[in-house]
C-alpha cells in the first residue's frame, strides 16, 4: 500500500537520475518506469518526471523491487569453515574473517560470531546500523543449525528444549526441533532457536546428555546456506538484501 506523503525534495536528484545511476536502466527507460508507476519512494508511488529525492536517505522500489543506491554498502555473506575464528585479525595466526574479505576494502563488521569448531552461515557488513539491529535480542533473528550429536536422541527431547532448560547464564529454548536420523552412536538433529547467547547449541545439547561433534549454521534470518562450499564468499544486493533489511525495519 502506497504512502500519501509527497517524497518530493527541492533540492534533492532527479528520480530519474537517481534510478539510472543504481543501474536500473537508461534516463529514458527509467522516466517511462515513474510514468507508468512502477516507481515507490518512502512507500509513495510517483508518477512525476520532476520528482526530486534524497539518494542517500530514499527507501526506493521499482516494480516491488528494493532499489540500493550506495555502492560503497557492502554486505556479505560467508559459508565459514571449521577452524576459522571469527575475528577480523588473530594475535596468534589462525585463520580469521579477513582472510576471506580481502577482495573489499571496505571496513566490515561480523554480525555476531560462531566459535571455531563451528562452521556456516555468517554475515558481515560495512552498514553498522544492519548489523547493529541483527545482533540486538530485540529483533529476535531466528537462526538454524544442523547438528551431529552423540548418543541416540529420542524423539521426546525436542520438546524438553522447546519447553525451555536453565543453563549458568540464564534459560533458554529452542523454536524447533527435527531429529532428522540415527546411525549407530550418533544423531543428526536441526535446531532453530534466535538465542544470541555464546555457544548456545553446544551448551544445550550437553546439558541434556547429547554433547555436539559437528555444527553448522544453515540459515541466519531470511539467508540460507544453500549449496554454499565452505570459505566461499557472496556478495547480497538486490531482493535478498532488501528481505534482510526488512526483518530488522529498515
């Protein structure tokens, strides 16, 4: 649904201009975009040539789609590999984050972190304010995790973390629970929870008699691990930035 309030600033950029230089297409093909109200600014549809907006500050969308207007906004996202720590420089010489960003010079910021052994999903960003608010409980990110645990899990025990353990620093419960096999001592489970605590995972399953030896984060938020190899990087834009933005309201 559309905003009444009227985007149009006197000293902003052309719309069209704007549009253009964020690689929607040509001056002439974007006019044609804001003739035929394909174009929201702020929530308002515009159908003016002669809007002008604020290219920093404008919350823009052609045909539904999330427009970024700043190149130098970089957020990624990595599959991290086992035995990585997740800081940006290490005293001791271990891989770290760095080493798998260098392709941007830009200053990035690791949205929370997994622990060593752990590898998956991470996201890192140069925007402080999204990586402010995908930290912040407020915000509750779910995340997911694919686990293998020793001993065999009976099914009952999803509902025993659903229905909340207390652990040194406070209770906590997971929002799923999917015992996904058995084979011979160990069990395959998937556990989705928006926890941010420090090795929250590890510490739950060992509080109940069934300690991790390998985890991997499968989905942060709206992003998905996919077919992702461990150390490889990709770069979000377009749709998949916009959903993540979203969650968190901006």
């Amino acid at each position: 649904m559309s905003s009444n309030i009227d985007p149009h600033i006197e000293n902003g950029v052309r719309l069209q201009k704007v549009l253009a230089k964020a690689g929607v297409g040509s001056r002439r093909a974007c006019e044609e975009l804001i003739a035929r109200g394909k174009v929201t600014v702020n929530g308002s549809r515009v159908t003016e040539l002669g809007t002008r907006v604020d290219p920093v500050s404008s919350i823009i969308h052609v045909r539904g789609r999330r427009v970024f207007l700043d190149d130098n906004d970089v957020t990624v996202v990595l599959n991290k590999p086992r035995g990585v720590v997740s800081t940006m420089s290490d005293p001791e010489g271990r891989p770290c984050l760095a080493d798998y960003v260098q392709e941007w010079d830009e200053r990035l910021f690791h949205v929370g972190r997994l622990d060593t052994d752990t590898e998956g999903l991470l996201v890192m960003t140069n925007n402080g304010e999204l990586a402010n608010r995908l930290a912040h409980p407020r915000w509750e990110v779910p995340k997911t995790y694919l686990a293998r645990v020793s001993g065999q899990v009976p099914r009952g025990l999803g509902r025993i973390l659903m229905g909340g353990i207390d652990l040194e620093d406070g209770r906590v419960h997971v929002d799923g629970f999917t015992l996904k096999g058995v084979h011979g001592d160990e069990s395959l489970i998937e556990v989705q929870l928006h926890s941010g605590k420090n090795r929250v995972v590890r510490r739950m399953m060992e509080h109940v008699g069934y300690p991790v030896n390998s985890l991997v984060r499968t989905r942060f938020g709206t992003l998905y691990l996919g077919h992702m190899r461990p150390g490889t990087v990709r770069r979000l834009d377009g749709e998949q930035l916009a959903q993540l933005m979203r969650m968190v309201e901006l």
